[in-house]
C-alpha cells in the first residue's frame, strides 16, 4: 500500500482521531455516510457552505432486467440455512414479480402492490442482494498474483450488481413503506429503457445535531425536500459598484461555442474567436497595467478550445480557465463555486449558461423529488424547452422583454432554475460585486438572456456587442496600426487571413467604412507613437503606430509583423500617417 508523503503531518487526517471539542472540516460527501462509518461526527452543529444537494442526489446508476430476474432462476445464501429452499423460491418469485410489472408500460407503486409486493417483503429481497457483495473467496497474501486478480475482478463485478438491485429494492421499499393514499402516480426513482433500469434518487443527510446551511442561491423547495423543518433567512445584499451589459436576443448554448457537431465546428470556432476578441478588446481599455484585467467564464470545452486557439490572451491579461495543481482545470463553468481569484479582477466576460437536455434536468427533478407525492409533468422525448417570456430589470428603471427557456412543471422548473440561473449568479458573483467601491467597479458582459437578480445597465444583441470587435477596433485595440495594407492585413489575419488575397480584403473592408477611419485617426491621442519599421528581408521600409501602452513597441510590432531588422521613431511622420488614412 503505498502512503501519501504528506498523510503523517496532514491536519485534515489528523482530526479524524481526535476525540476532544474541536472545529473539524470536511466534505459533502460526508453528510450522507451513516455516522457509524463517518470520520466527522455530525451530531453537534453542522455549518455547511454552498448547498449539499448534488452530494446527496443519485443518478446515472442502473441494472440489467435480466439480473432483477432469470428465467433459469438464482440461488442466493441466505443467513437461515434451514429455510435455504423456501428463501430461494421466494427470491425468485418476488423478483418475477418485479420484472413483470417493470415490463409494464407505466408502472407505478400500486401496480406493485397488486403483485404482491409489500414493504418487508422488498427489505428482504434488498438484504438478500446485499449478502452477495459482502461474500466470497478472501484474497490472502499467499495467493499468486494472477488469483488474486482474478478473485478481485470477479467480486467487483459481482458486488457491482448486487449493491445496485440491494439499492432498486431499498427504493421500492422506502415507496411502498408510504401510506397507500400518497403513492405516486408513477415509479419515479426509476426507468425502464429497452433492458435496462435507470436509477434516479437520493440520499437522506445523516445530520443529527443542529444545522446551518450557507448558500446565496439556494431552493427553498428543494432544500425542504431534504430538511422539511428548514427554517430560510434572507439577508438582502445589494451590489452598487458595478455596470452589467447582458445579450438578449440568445441564451447562448454549448453547441454554439464548443466543438461537437462536425458540420458546426467551424461556425463554433468562429464564435468562439469573436469571444476572444472582445476579451481582448476589453482587456485594451487597462492600458498598460499589469494582472488579470479581463476573466472569461465559458462551458470547459469551450474554454479550453479558447486557450489552445488564441494563446495570445494571457500575454494581453485575459484568463480563461486555469490550470489545477492535479493537472484538470478550474474557472469554467461548473468549477468557480468558493473561489476567490477574481475579487479584484476588472472585467468578467460571461459566455453561455449551463443547461442540460430537458431529459437529464427531469432526470434530475425526479431524483431529487423521488418520493414526492406531487405529480410531475414531462416533455416529450426530443422536445426541447419552451420558452417563456421574463423580464430584465433595468438599472435606470423599467424592463427589457426575453424569452428565457423554461419547463412546465414547477419542480422541474425549480432544478433547472439551480442548475442554469444559480449557477450563472454564481459565476457572476466570482468578481465579488458586492464588495466592490467606487474606486474598484466591475463591470460584466453577460452574453446569455438568462434573467439573474441584478440590475442591468445596458442591453445588446449578440451581433450588437461583436460589431464592437470589428477590424478597426481591433487594430486600436491591439495598439499597432500599420499604415500599409499588407501590414494591417497581418495584424488582422484572424479576420482576414483566410481570404485568397488578405490585403485586398483588409483594404476592401476599410475603404467601405471611410469615415470610421478618419475617425480612429482623430481617436489616436499622445499616447500613440509612430515608428518607421522593416521586416527582415524586405526592401521597403513601413510606417506603423504604436499605442504608448506596450512597454516595448518592437515586441509589439514584431508580434504581429514578424522579425524586424530596422524600427526607428518616425518623426515627424504622425500627421502624414493620419492624412493618408491612418493614426
């Protein structure tokens, strides 16, 4: 066995084995593990941060209907050796019983009954299977390797099954253990799929003192569910010191910024380019200061198509996403909850929202709702969400109109709501906005419809905010304006690189929107200085402007122009640069 180097003086281990009134840390996945095998006791008060629910909610576990019943039968041990032959007939009867309601179209909790299953039996058949798991061939140190891997494999699998149905058969016993008159009108903690039973619950938490949960997003629903005495307190917070600019006419989905579909990826790649323009543009406005200035939030793989894609951000100050000491990456969506890298981080750009299929949120709801006497309503399978309309709250007053997905069902509707809003409040919140001052305000780009408690100041469509990210702005944004069109040609290549002939692109494109040109030329302030540079192996010599932020123009220029071998202040030259269509 080998032993962490770290575990000797490691704290966390540490207050495992002590015994005396302490403050002990632990985590989630503690509040669901019966305290006979918990190395926290939970008895005393219990301070939990964020909400547990995810710890405690069961899906994506199921069985073969062949294992809940063989026609050739099965034998099982059993701890009464002189009823060994009457225990065995009535496994494989109640377990046929079983399967033949599961075959059923709709099963539901009465149709068990009419079986013939009950509560005690179904907790005979759960102890039944979970004998199975515990037994079998001990490995010994002796054993030649190749046996003893064989005997482990074996026991894997066999426990695998055996503790699923022990679980199928716990569930249907904690359902049939209700009152007749509050079964629900379907199996909810389950479905059947072809041959396959799909398992969908949850844990109780295992709490036995005094509670406090901390959490800003919280479900009061969903909370109760687990803790029906639950008592919620609000301390409303109020954040000032921040200027929120949110997409309304997309919510922004997975498949519009991450590589998936094929035929897509090209159309992703693209949206997830202007994304990184806008990171860099908005990056452009800290000048010369050093740090984080920009924090982007995206789904993971499209952050991390982002980072291999345009490895320039960094350089500019922008993050997306972040390396972990274990090697895996943090900052994307589902990965931001208590961390507090970005307290003091200028710019939040916010791309997309997390929203799984409709099938998988419902999945969820009936997990979490799985005992839950309330009928639930579902969509058709391959329906996607409808959308309802909600209003934004403006920060002058008044309210924009979106149409934000949403779910028919109210409890569906309460787990998509956590899963999609919640977690976007959450992200947003990464900036601490209610810590910030006046002379630390944030500001986000919100690019999602979906409707969050915050008052938004400006609102935009998706191809409005972009417009921002055009071939001109991006030449003021990356601070290097060549005056010769093959040069502009190349500090926009990703906007025209792909053309048969980029310098007739770049100069067609200019040459349509003259007077913003002019404009730009009389944008360019002291900060803007002109150098007269040469690429290695040309002849001709190029005029380029340089904005006083880069503390090192040369690099700047050699960035995006390649290796040069002469680059000299051009003096004089500004107002000619401006004359000829140019800062």
């Amino acid at each position: 066995m080998e032993e962490c180097e770290h575990f000797a003086a490691c704290r966390y281990q540490a207050q495992r084995a002590d015994d005396s009134p302490a403050v002990r840390v632990g985590s989630h996945a503690h509040l669901g593990l019966p305290q006979e095998v918990n190395s926290i006791r939970l008895d005393a008060l219990t301070v939990v941060d964020e909400s547990p629910v995810d710890t405690l909610v069961r899906v994506g576990s199921a069985v073969k209907l062949d294992d809940v019943w063989r026609a050739e039968g099965r034998q099982v041990v059993t701890r009464r050796p002189s009823a060994h032959v009457e225990d065995n007939a009535d496994f494989n009867d109640w377990s046929l019983m079983l399967r033949e309601v599961l075959e059923q179209p709709d099963p539901t909790p009465a149709m068990l009954r009419e079986a013939g299953l009950d509560a005690g039996r179904c907790k005979r058949m759960a102890g039944w299977w979970f004998d199975p798991a515990r037994m079998g061939e001990e490995v010994t140190p002796a054993m030649p390797t190749a046996r003893k891997e064989e005997i482990i494999k074996g026991r894997m699998q066999t426990a695998r099954i055996a503790l699923r149905m022990a679980r199928l058969w716990k569930l249907l016993e904690e359902l049939l253990a209700l009152p007749a008159g509050d079964d629900l009108g379907e199996l909810r903690c389950l479905r059947v799929r072809k041959n396959t039973v799909e398992l969908a619950y949850s844990k109780e938490a295992k709490i036995g003192g005094p509670l406090l949960i901390l959490d800003g997003t919280a479900d009061d629903e969903i909370l109760r569910r687990f803790w029906p005495d639950i008592e919620i307190v609000r301390i409303r917070v109020r954040p000032e010191h921040y200027h929120l600019i949110q997409v309304t006419d997309r919510a922004v989905s997975m498949a519009m910024l991450a590589d998936g579909d094929p035929s897509e990826a090209a159309r992703a790649a693209g949206h997830r380019a202007e994304v990184a323009r806008l990171a860099e543009g908005e990056a452009a406005r800290f000048g010369a200061a050093g740090g984080t200035k920009v924090a982007v939030f995206t789904f993971k793989s499209a952050a991390e198509a982002i980072r291999r894609d345009h490895g320039h951000l960094p350089d500019l100050g922008v993050e997306c996403g972040f390396p972990r000491p274990d090697g895996k990456s943090a900052g994307h969506f589902g990965a931001v909850r208590g961390l507090d890298r970005w307290r003091d981080v200028p710019t939040a750009i916010v791309a997309g929202r997390l929203r799984p299929s409709p099938g998988d949120v419902e999945r969820q709801a009936r997990a979490i709702f799985w005992k839950d006497v309330r009928p639930m309503e579902y969509l058709p399978a391959g329906e996607n969400l409808p959308t309802v309309t909600e209003y934004l709250a403006m920060a002058g007053g008044g309210s924009v109109a979106v149409e934000a997905e949403s779910h028919p069902d109210p409890l569906v509707r309460r787990v998509l709501d956590q899963i999609c809003r919640a977690d976007l409040e959450q992200t947003v919140h990464r900036l601490r906005l209610v810590r910030r001052t006046a002379d630390n305000p944030a500001r986000v780009l919100l690019l999602t419809n979906v409707v969050l408690p915050l008052a938004v100041h400006e609102t935009v469509t998706w191809d409005g905010i972009m417009g921002r990210t055009d071939p001109l702005a991006m030449l003021l944004a990356r601070g290097v304006f060549p005056e010769g069109w093959p040069a502009r040609a190349k500090v926009l290549a990703d906007f025209f690189g792909g053309a048969d002939h980029p310098c007739d692109a770049a100069r067609q494109w200019f040459r349509r929107r003259e007077e913003a040109l002019l404009l730009a030329a009389k944008m360019v302030g002291e900060r803007w200085t002109a150098y007269l540079c040469r690429a290695v192996g040309a002849r001709a010599r190029e005029t380029v402007q340089v904005d006083g932020r880069h503390a090192d123009p040369r690099a700047a220029v050699e960035a995006f122009l390649g290796p040069l071998d002469v680059f000299v202040p051009a003096a004089g030259r500004d107002s000619e640069a401006a004359s000829r269509g140019g800062p």
